[in-house]
C-alpha cells in the first residue's frame, strides 16, 4: 500500500452515504484511514477496467484526495445497484 501524506489525509472528504458507510463499519475501518479504504474498495470488485482507468487519470491529474472521491463514488454506484437487485 502507499502511505498517503498527512496534507493528503486532512484534504480527504469522506463520502457520507448510509451504503457505504455500513461497507466501512463491517469492515472495521473508520473515517480517518483513507488508505485502508482505498484498498477495501479496489478489492471489492466494484470496478471496471474502465473504472480504473479513469481513476488512474483523476489521481495523476487531481491528486489522491480527488481520487478517493471519485472510488467512493463508484462504490456508492455499484451498493446501490446490488441493494436495488435484492
């Protein structure tokens, strides 16, 4: 894993939705470790390669706190879509 900087870490919002956090709290990891959530999420199969791509593009550009944002989000899509097809 790549250790993130603390100006990364302080910059980094975390998404507030009820599905992802439910993901987090199962998994033990709280809001202030970016890092570990990052990982849970790029080996949840949530992704597509064009996903990553993107993402790729997003943190080179932007910077990992964007990009964090932007996985969250994919994430957010893709519970959303498994609660709907419960």
């Amino acid at each position: 894993m790549v250790c993130w900087t603390q100006p990364e870490i302080v910059a980094y919002a975390p998404r507030d939705h009820p599905l992802l956090n439910k993901f987090y709290c199962e998994a033990g990891i709280p809001p202030s470790n970016p890092e570990r959530r990052a990982h849970l999420i790029m080996h949840a199969d949530f992704l597509t390669p064009t996903d990553y791509d993107v993402l790729s593009r997003e943190t080179a550009i932007k910077g990992r706190p964007a990009a964090m944002n932007l996985l969250e989000d994919l994430a957010i899509r893709h519970l959303e879509q498994e609660a709907l097809a419960k």
